[in-house]
C-alpha cells in the first residue's frame, strides 16, 4: 500500500478576523487541523506613536499614552509620569501618590475582567461571560467620568501628581465596588472555572515552560502563570508599591489555564490593594504648582512599572527642550507575543484562538 | 361538562377538521385522485408556511433569550416587542449583494445555498405536531428522519468546499465528521425506545406512550440525554457549533455567502434546531399527550421548552475542540447507547409492557448505568485541581547566559 499523499495549507487568519485583538495577522500552516508553524504579522495598526511622541512636548504626551492600551490607560500614563518625574527629579504630593496606585489597580482588575470575558469568547461562549465582565467594567469606567472626564482616555495623571481631587462621590462608590469586586469573582469562578469544557479546552494547552518564558522575555500574568512570580511591583518597587500587603500570584504548569487563574487571583489581590489604599488615602495637595512649559533636565531615562499585561517601560531622552528627543515604550504586549509561535505549535486550530486570547494582547500595544 | 368536553375536542381536532372541510368542499367539484393530489399539495404548502412562519418567532425568541442571559434587553425596536425583528432582518439580508466568488464552483455553490433547506423540511412532514396532524404518516417515520436529515450534511459539505476558501473548507471537513460521527448516537439511543414501541412510525411512538401511561423520558432518561446531547451536535449548536465556529474559522461553511444564500443556512439551520426539539418531543417526552389543553398545544409546549434549553446552552456553553468533539462521540456516547441498547433489550424481554413493574425496572437500570458512567467517567481535573500559588516575595528570573 502507497503511503497517502498529505499536503499542509496556508491559511490567512486575520487582519480582519473575529478573534485577533484587532488588526493582528497570522499566517499558520495547517496539517489538517494541527498547526504546523505560525508566523505573526504586526505593523496594521500601527501609526507612528513614537516618532509623534517626539514632536509632542512633555506634557502632550501624557493623553497620547492613553493611545497606547486602551483598555489600561491609567496604566499607561502612570508608567510615562513616572519616568519623567524620575528624570525631572519630581516628587508628586502623597495623596496623588495613593489616587493613582487606586486608579491604577482599578484599571488592573479592569483588563483582567476583558482578558478573562475575551477568553471565554474565543472559548466559544457566546458573549456571556464577557458581558458579566463588561458590566463590573461599566462601574470602574463610571469611576473614571467621575474624576477625569472621561470613560476611556482619562489623561488623568499629570506630571507632579493628578489633574484633579477625587469627587466626594468616589470614595463611597469606590469602596462599594472594591468590597463588591471578591464576590463577583466567586460568582465568576463558579460560574466558569468548574466548567467541564473550559477545563477540558484550557488544561495543558499552549504550555510554556519557566526557562523559555524567561527566555523571551515575557512579563506579567503570562510570566507569572509559568511558576516565575516575578512582579516589579515587588521586585523593584516604584511608587508606593512597598507600603501595601499583597501577593504575587504563581501558576503551575504554564497552560491557559493558568494564565486564566492567575488572572482571577491578580483581580483579588488588586482589590486587596486599592481597599489599603482607600483605608490610608491622606489629605492634602494632588498636585505640584503646573508649569506651562515643561522642560526636564539633559539626560535620559528608563522607567517601567507593572502594568495589567506585564513590563511596561519608557524610555525617554531629554535635551532639555520643551520635546523629548526620544520617545521609546518597552510594550509588554510586544514582547509578549513573541513566544505565540512557540506555544501554538502542535496543537489545533482553535487552540491558537485561545492562547493569543491568554496572552492578553491590545493591537495599540502591539503596534504603536 | 359534557359542553366542556366537546368544545375542548373541537379545539383540539380544530385543524384536522379544518383539512376535512377543505378536502369536502373540493370534492364537490373534483374527482377523488384531483382531491387527494390538492390536498398534498395543500398539506405540503402549510408546512411549508408553518415553518417559514416559525422562525420569525424562533428568531426573536432566540435573541430575546440569549439578550436576558446576557444581561441585556435583545431587540426591541421593531414591532412590539420586537417581535418583527426577524422581518427587518430578512428584508435587510434580500437587498444584500449576492455574491459568488470568482474562483468558486459556480453551480455547486448556488446549488448548496438551496439544498440544505429541503431535508429539513421534508422532515416536518413526519411530525406529530397533534392528534391526527401528521401531513404523512409513514410506517418508517424515524428512518425517514435519519435519511432525510443525512442530506443536510452533503449540502453543507457542498457548501464548505465549494467557496475555494480555506475556512469554508475547514467547516465543511469539521461537519462532515462531526455529523457522521454524531449520527450514529443520534440513531442507536432511539433504537431503545423502538424496541420498547415495535415500530419506526411516529405516530406509534407517541401512541405507545399514551399505553404506558408515562412518557419514554421516564423509561429511557440515558437515552433522552444521549439523543438530545447527539442532536444539538447534528445540527450544530453550540456547544458543538464548530462547523462554523465564529471565533476560529470565521463563519465556517458559509464564510462566503452572503444575502439570501446566507439566510437559507440560518433559515436551515433554525429549523432544524425545532426539528430536532419536536423529534425528542415525540419520541421521548410523549409528543401531543397531555391534559387539558389542547395536543396540538401541548406538542408546542413542550417543543419550545427543548428549544429554550438549545438556547440556554447557547448562551453559556464554550465550545469544544475538534479532537475533543471526537472523543466525545465515539469514546462516550456510542458506547454508552450501545450498552443502553443492549439493557433494554434484556429489560424489555423480562418484564412486562405496559406495566408498573417495567417502568421500575426500566428506570432502575437507567439508575445503574447513569452511576457506572459517574464512576468511570469522572472527570480528571475534578481529581487534580489547579491552584494558583500565592507567594509574598518576588523572584528574579535567572536567565542562563550561556
């Protein structure tokens, strides 16, 4: 009997396609179902941030890191403000120091409530589990409005602190969704995490070993959920990071599933945080006196934070003029999606579905 | 009382006298074989319209469903209650552009927008949908079922490699497989109750279980469960909706139709997902049968319920993988209706029909199976659950510079 004749495919998945985050291609090559070999394709959105960072002068810069992920903005200006109060050699007031480390952590559970909704939707679960996370999404946006104006580019932190108090509304509400927040991810885990196909989906699928995630450089829950708990909020504290009591969340095996976990837990543990910080919030200025024309010291800086998807650095590189000269963000997306081809090997179609949605990836991030 | 009653009768036959008055006032006029030709006809264009007719329901009851699992309203704009949603859709899909790809087979493709549609209507001319309101009832009524919903696999295996598009013809290899493999559950877990009824017409099913006062739900609740599980597979709902699984491959098979091509797979697939509801209604949950109200009534009743449990597993279920949906098929649900096949062989020779001593025994060995399965087939990950580890000092990653 002749052997029989297979051939493999190429097949074109995105940019436009239900579930790539986005404008994100990838070109896999199928035996059958079995992915043989995937190559991503990045660069669809991407649209100049960093040499428009440039052009911008220092203070501008701060709405545009919204741009970068949109769905942590918080994020994204807090690790821009820092790097350039570091360079600056500002020290913002401590109560604008406690209302971002709540904005932040906020924004935190936040995208680990899209990261887990988008999950289940690749997972195939029409929409529901991404809508129950949508709507505790809805009351941290309303958080937002509340204080900076808007829902999902707040430019909420300035350099020298924030641009407004807190309203007198937020502390209640705040501490109403900090206390609400455990509760709903029991409801969550109940509801998902104890289901027979999630786990049978999620279990021993796109397995990265500790050793090769460090190799690639992955940071974050990504990082994390292969058993390194390496957190720079812990590691390198910046901020206040020292003054709260919280965990790092550590998976096992390295699987989606455990990235899902360890997502779950990083929700608790922000709770955790921001009720601390709500509890110790201190009086006083949010604020340093603004200046209208920024203009930082010569010399060059690098700054990152944790951010909800992992390092989020900037590096930037003042000559004292009103623009930075140079305007570079270490993206943890990125850097991130570097290890997909790694992981998707060998597995089936549907599986690379559910492990770019594990990685967690925003194409604003990816792309710039 | 009386009164009641006989009202009640003329409720319940009101559709069947309906077609005798029809069929009455045309033979003034026509010859016998002109009577029974029109009538055919007759019969064939009200199921036609029935089920045409349904999905504008089926539609906006779907979305309204899903719309309250998700915590939202589903349409409401349209109509009252949104109840003309599906309207506006259809009028929207009509004025669509049509279009055939280029490099596709032009006839196969058109030709595999229409096929699916006809077996699934062809199989509401076997349902029982009340007392006496069957348009054919035929003496091999669930074979008929079985060949005729065969041929909406084809059709879809038309469709998926006929686009010349690589997620086209991934959905179209994903239904071939799933729905062959999902046939055979499908047949062997009513092979059970055929036994126990000594006929394939569905008219006898329903009748047998008026005889054992107790629908066959009650006597073959693995096979219920194993039919209904098969089914939701055969017409591919979530969760085993991979043949077109939105987030992997698109659209699947009709990732390049659009228009009226398009609405003639939903419109199949809709009325397959109710063809399948009042299958179980007939064969396992007593069909017409049931007090008071009128059967037709009742047939609705309970077939909507079945299809509000599709929804409901529509809207929370995650889908299974491809390998997984395999396994399932034949390492859980082929075996599991064979051995039920073979105990209620035994089961029905030693007890007597009819009677409450079968009921009991039947539901026993149902009892014993359903625990054997829990035993043998509890899952893994309940044995070994994952915790994260919570751990309060962080570690440096060592990176091997070698």
């Amino acid at each position: 009997m002749t052997e029989l004749k297979t051939e493999t495919i190429t097949i074109n998945m995105g940019p436009q396609h239900p579930s790539t985050h986005g404008v994100f291609r990838l070109i896999l090559t199928l035996d059958g179902e079995t992915v043989v070999d995937v190559e991503p394709v990045v660069g669809y959105l991407h649209r100049n941030h960093e040499k428009i960072g440039e052009k911008n002068n220092w203070i501008q810069n701060t709405p545009f890191t919204d741009r970068l992920d949109y769905i942590s903005p918080m994020s994204n200006e807090f690790a821009y403000v820092l790097a350039v109060e570091k360079l600056a050699e500002i020290e913002p007031p401590e109560r604008a120091k406690y209302i971002r480390i709540i904005m932040v952590e906020l924004n935190r559970i936040v995208n680990h409530m899209i990261a887990v909704g988008f999950l289940l939707n690749e997972l195939g679960c029409f929409f529901t589990p991404m809508f129950y996370c949508l709507r505790w999404r809805e009351l941290v946006v309303d958080l937002y409005e509340m204080t900076a104006g808007s829902r999902m580019m707040p430019n909420y932190f300035w350099i020298g602190g924030v641009s407004a108090d807190l309203p007198e509304k937020f502390l209640p509400e705040c501490k109403e969704f900090v206390d609400a927040v455990p509760g709903f991810i029991d409801e969550l885990e109940r509801l998902l995490t104890d289901n027979e196909i999630l786990q049978m989906r999620c279990r021993n699928v796109g397995v990265l070993p500790p050793d090769v995630a460090v190799e690639y450089g992955c940071t974050g829950p990504l990082l994390r959920a292969s058993g390194v708990p390496y957190d720079i909020r812990k590691a390198e504290p910046y901020s206040i990071y020292d003054r709260f009591d919280f965990d790092i969340a550590a998976g096992t095996v390295g699987d989606v599933l455990d990235r899902y976990l360890v997502r779950i837990a990083e929700m608790r543990q922000s709770a955790k945080i921001v009720e601390q910080a709500l509890r110790d919030l201190p009086e006083g200025e949010t604020a340093t006196p603004k200046k209208r024309k920024f203009r930082p010291p010569e010399g060059d800086v690098y700054h990152r934070i944790e951010a909800p998807k992992g390092e989020l650095g900037f590096y930037l590189v003042s000559d004292g003029s009103e623009n930075p000269y140079r305007y570079k963000i270490r993206a943890p997306s990125f850097v991130n999606l570097q290890s997909l081809p790694y992981m998707c090997r060998g597995h089936k179609i549907a599986d690379v579905v559910i492990i770019i949605g594990s990685i967690d990836i925003t194409m604003g991030e990816v792309d710039r | 009382m009386e009164a009641i009653q006989g009202i009640l009768e003329f409720i319940d036959q009101i559709f069947v006298k309906l077609s005798f008055w029809f069929s009455a006032q045309l033979a003034n006029f026509l010859p016998d074989w002109g009577v029974t030709f029109i009538m055919m006809f007759a019969t064939v264009l009200v199921l036609i319209v029935f089920g045409l007719a349904s999905i504008i329901w089926i539609n906006v009851f779907e979305r309204k469903i899903i719309g309250r699992i998700q915590d939202r309203y589903g349409p409401n704009r349209f109509g009252p209650w949104g109840l003309l949603q599906c309207v506006a859709d259809m009028i929207k899909l009509l004025t669509k552009e049509d279009v055939t790809p280029t490099k596709a087979d032009r006839l196969i493709f058109n030709l595999a927008a229409v096929a699916p549609v006809i077996p699934t209507f062809m199989i509401l001319a076997v349902l029982p949908f009340g007392r006496g309101m069957v348009a054919a009832d035929l003496s091999i009524g669930y074979l008929y079922i079985v060949a005729v919903g065969c041929l909406g696999t084809i059709a879809i295996f038309m469709a998926g490699w006929s686009s010349r598009n690589k997620y086209a013809l991934l959905g179209g290899m994903r239904t071939v497989a799933q729905m062959i493999s999902y046939e055979i559950p499908m047949v062997l877990s009513v092979v059970g109750v055929l036994l126990l009824v000594g006929s394939l017409s569905m008219v006898s099913i329903v009748e047998a279980q008026g005889q054992w006062r107790l629908p066959f739900v009650v006597l073959q609740p693995l096979a219920f469960v194993l039919y209904f599980t098969a089914a939701v597979a055969e017409v591919n709902r979530s969760p085993f909706d991979l043949p077109e699984g939105e987030s992997e491959i698109v659209a699947g098979y009709h990732t390049e139709y659009s228009g009226i091509k398009f609405a003639m797979f939903l419109l199949a697939e809709y009325i397959n997902a109710f063809s399948i509801c009042a299958i179980a209604t007939t064969v396992f949950l007593g069909g017409w049968q049931g007090p008071i109200l009128p059967s037709w009534a009742w047939f609705f009743i309970k077939t909507y319920f079945l299809y509000f449990v599709l929804i409901w597993m529509r809207g929370t279920l995650p889908r299974l993988r491809v390998d997984q949906l395999m396994n399932f098929s034949w390492k859980t649900l082929v075996p599991l209706a064979l051995a039920n096949l073979m105990l209620t062989a035994l089961v029905a020779k030693l007890v007597p029909q009819y009677s409450h001593v079968g009921a009991i025994a039947f539901l026993v060995m149902n009892v014993v199976v359903i625990v054997c399965i829990a035993l043998v087939k509890y899952p893994r990950w309940r044995r070994d659950r994952r915790e994260v580890v919570l751990v309060p000092r962080t570690a440096t990653p060592q990176v091997d510079s070698s």
